[in-house]
C-alpha cells in the first residue's frame, strides 16, 4: 500500500503546533533531522544453474536481510561468502534474520549447508561465528510425507535413502532412469543433514511452531521480516495431503514391488514441483513474488485461493524469480498473462537448458509492447555455450540454435529497445 507523501506530513503537523502553541514560531523550533530508511534491496548471486537470492529489508531497527537458498556446490565459496563478508563490521558476526530453503534440490541447498558449515567450523575453534542465522525456513522430506525426522530413512532402508551423505542409491532408482528421481533422495539426505545443523547451531525452525510451512485457504500463513509482509502461497495443502496420503498406501505395502514403483513414479513427477515454498512479499509498496521451482500453475493456484489475483486484469509485481531458472516445463503462457513484472529475473547458466528459449518467448508473447526488463545472471552467450556443452552427450542433444539458444532473441530484445535485457549478477534497490 502506497504511504502519504512525505512531502505532506510536515506540512500538516506544522500547523497543529502552531495553531497551539502560538509563542513558539517555526524558526525558534529547529526540526530534528530523520534517518532515512534503508531501501529494499533484491540481489540474485551467480549461482550456476541453481538460486541464491539475498534481501534486504528496512526494519525499525535498521536493515532486515533474508537468504533464500544458496546455490549447488562451489557457490558458497565463490559468491555468497564473499558476498556476505562485504557487510561484516569490525569483526561482528552477520546477523542474516532468516535463512529461507525453498525446496529439497542440491541447487538451492548445499549452499546453505556450506554455510551452516562454516558456522559449526567456528564454534568448534571457539572462534567467533561469521554469521549468525535467526530463523531457518525449510520443508524437509520427512515434513512432506508427514514423518518425524528421519522417518523415511526408517521406512527406506536409512543408508540407500540418504545418498546425499555418501550412501549408495536404492536399487529401485538404479534400475531406473529418471535423473529427478535420484535426486529426490539425494536431497532428501541433504535436508536432513540440514536440520540436524540447525538443530546443533540453535537456528530456530519455521517458527512459531517448527510446522510445515504450507498454504492452506481457510488461513493462508502470514510472516512479518522487518517492514516486509510474507504471504505463503504454496506448497499447497492439498497437494501436500495427497502426497502423504499415497506415502501412507505404499507403507502398507511396503514389500509390494508394483505399489513400490508406484511411489517412486508419483515422487519423480511431483515432490520437486510439491515442495517448493512460494511467498508473495509485500513491503512499503514494493511486491515480490518468489517461486522457488513450483510449477506455474500450483502457483496461480495458490495467488487465487488467497485472494491476491485481481478479478479482471493480472497481478502486478515489481519483481518475479521465475519458476525453476526459468524453464518452460514448469511454465504456459497463460502464467505470463496472469503475472505482470517490472522485472523478470532468471537464475541460471544453461546447464539443463535453463533459462530456456520457450519461457523467453512467452514473455514477449504476453507482453509485446515491452516496457519491463528481463534479467539473465549469466550473459545469453555464456548460456548458450554451457547448454551446447551440457546437451552433447544426452539423447536430447545435439544444441540447435533455432530451439534452443537464448543469444539471438536477447540480441534482438536490445536491439528494439522495447525489452530490457540486464546479464550479469542482478541488483535492485527499491
């Protein structure tokens, strides 16, 4: 919601003191000089083809930061650390007031375990921490399919399970060929190792309670982080409850080798896209809406049953993350019609094809007239070549510049002027 301008406040308090208190003239009262809020602040980190997002939010206190996820292996090292350190002051540790781990994919999560890491690496020097976390946001496996941690590893043979720590995978999954599938499991290990860390460092939970952090209708979640309001959107309940709700079935049958595939069918085609946690953020008019890789449609879903979608024309954002580093498999056009941006911002350098030429073209497919800027952390060039080089060895392949590369359409978008195309690690302050 938009405040009064300041421009008309002082005018009107003036006039109250004045009016009572006619002995003391403006000139005689010198105003005290305010400090100025801090702005918002929207950063996405070079984190290879995964998300490392960093907010900075004005607070009555000062500035308010929020970490969401932390990239696939090496992106700690390389961005985020470095990152961070630029703030910490005389040696203090970084207060980062919320940790938020969008969903169970090493692309998002073993950044924050690195930095979970470092944290564990401190206090066992009794040195002083680098950074200290408040709250940890974080649906693990376990609170998908409704267990106590650990749960699965119980029913799963705990060693195959929890590959993501060095296991071997279960022979179901190497028997099979679905490279998601692995890694579910693969992360599942992951989240598990991450709760275990955060429990060991004292890191709260999804407060208030360590529930599953999930959008129902009936009262969809809100969480205040300085002057900004979170609205979680999804995961959705229902989707949620029908997951646990098979992972029931398949326990009864736990030695059924055709309820067994079942499971692993439904887990391979719908926890990834299940799991991820999407927030519309809110502050002092500002709106972001980020979607972790949920499928755009659970998305919609989710903005219309919390009745955040306007009846007759689209939502209007300053800033949309797009769905899974903007892949057309988890996007249709109807989404872009629906979702309208100042800025689109796709994390991702062409490993797995993202960001992906369909999901560029859908854009520009919605919104002809421009008018808005695209964001690539990586240049359209780079992309292109991690995407030739990522599809030379897959039955998918070879790289076929007319379907698959980003360069020409991002070359044009300049060109014309009307599409604003920004390449490179992404900064804005609002």
């Amino acid at each position: 919601m938009a405040k009064t301008p300041s421009s008309a406040r002082p005018r009107k308090r003036a006039t109250s003191r004045a009016s009572s208190r006619p002995s003391r003239t403006a000139a005689a009262r010198p105003a005290t000089p305010k400090t100025a809020k801090p702005p918002f602040v929207f950063e996405a980190l070079q984190a290879r083809y995964g998300d490392c997002l960093l907010l900075t939010v004005p607070g009555p206190r000062g500035i308010v930061r929020l970490l969401i996820d932390g990239g696939p292996s090496g992106v700690f090292r390389t961005f985020l650390k470095p990152r961070l350190d630029q703030e910490i002051v005389d040696k203090t540790p970084l207060t980062i007031d919320a940790i938020m781990v969008s969903h169970i994919d090493e692309d998002h999560i073993l950044g924050v375990l690195d930095l979970f890491g470092a944290i564990r690496d401190a206090d066992e020097r009794q040195a002083p921490r680098p950074y200290q976390p408040r709250w940890l946001l974080h649906n693990s496996f376990d609170g998908l399919i409704g267990e106590g941690e650990g749960g699965a590893a119980r029913t799963i043979e705990g060693p195959t399970v929890l590959a993501g720590l060095g296991g071997a995978l279960p022979d179901l999954l190497q028997k099979r060929e679905s490279h998601t599938a692995r890694l579910v499991l693969q992360s599942y290990g992951q989240g598990s190792k991450l709760a275990s860390l955060a429990a060991a460092l004292k890191i709260s939970r999804n407060p208030p309670d360590q529930g599953l952090i999930q959008f129902t209708t009936d009262r969809p979640r809100l969480m205040r982080l300085g002057d900004a309001t979170l609205t979680i959107v999804g995961p959705l309940k229902k989707e949620i409850d029908d997951l646990q709700d098979k992972w029931a079935k398949w326990k009864a049958k736990q030695k059924d080798k055709e309820a067994t595939a079942a499971l692993a069918k439904y887990l391979d085609r719908s926890v990834p896209n299940l799991s991820s946690i999407v927030v519309l953020m809110e502050c002092n008019g500002t709106r972001v809406l980020l979607t972790g890789d949920a499928r755009g449609d659970h998305i919609l879903k989710g903005l219309k049953q919390a009745g955040l979608m306007p009846a007759s024309e689209p939502l209007k954002v300053d800033i949309l993350k797009l769905p899974h580093h903007g892949s057309a498999r988890n996007l249709d056009d109807d989404f872009f019609e629906k979702i309208h941006a100042d800025h689109y911002v796709a994390s991702g350098d062409g490993t797995y094809g993202n960001p992906d030429l369909d999901a560029l073209n859908m854009i520009e497919k919605a919104r002809p007239e421009g008018g808005y800027t695209v964001h690539l952390t990586y240049s359209a060039e780079s992309c292109d070549a991690t995407h030739k080089d990522w599809l030379k060895d897959r039955k998918d392949g070879p790289f076929d510049p007319a379907r698959h590369a980003i360069a020409d359409i991002v070359a044009r978008w300049k060109r014309e002027g009307n599409i604003k195309v920004a390449e490179g690690p992404v900064r804005l302050e609002l």
